[in-house]
C-alpha cells in the first residue's frame, strides 16, 4: 500500500522535473537534493560514491529492496535518483518509514 503512495509521489517528481536519474547524473547536480534514494541492486563501488553525494547535499539516503526503485519509477534500469523538491521528498520519507522494503542509509556499513 505505501509503494504506491511512493510510486504517485516519484510520478510527481518526474512530472515536475524535480528529479535526477544516475549515479553520474547525481554526481553532476549542483542544485540541493532532498532525498537519495538508491536500489538494492547498485554495486558497492556506485553505493559509496552515492554516499559521498548524500553527505555533499546534507540529505538522507534510502536503500530500496533490490529492483524496486525500478518498478517504482516504471524504469527498470534506474539504480539511484535524487528528489529535489523539498516536499515530495519528506512525503517519501514518511511513507517509506517502518516498510521493510525500504532501509535509512546512516552511513557505516548497514
């Protein structure tokens, strides 16, 4: 039930504009992110320099389970997005607390 209150609030963002696909493309933006939200599937080399930009940006990271931000996003090959918008990304965030599909990256090794 929350994934698809997930999945209407990254259908808002794509909408908008408001979202970056990529490792590399994350990487590149110079504009404030609010969330980080990678899939499960992503290697641990892409992992840790996604961690570097969740740190950059000063936001949380969110681990999917592996090839559900795909499927959220109805782009299978996607592996990391950043949500820009400020608001769609806290209502993420409250939708994805306590849902185990979804894991708060705080840094470390978890």
């Amino acid at each position: 039930m929350e994934t698809n209150k997930i999945r209407a609030y990254l259908g808002f963002c794509i909408r908008s504009g408001k979202i970056v696909y990529g490792v590399d493309g994350i990487a590149e933006h110079r504009k404030k992110a609010h969330l980080v939200m990678a899939d499960g599937d992503l290697s641990e080399n892409s992992l840790k320099a996604l961690c570097k930009e969740r740190e950059r940006f000063g936001c949380p990271m969110i681990v999917t389970q592996k090839g559900l931000l795909g499927e959220l996003l109805c782009k299978p090959a996607v592996k990391a997005v950043a949500i820009r918008e400020k608001n769609l990304a806290l209502a993420i965030i409250s939708a994805a607390e306590g849902n185990p599909q979804f894991n708060f990256y705080s840094g470390g090794n978890n």
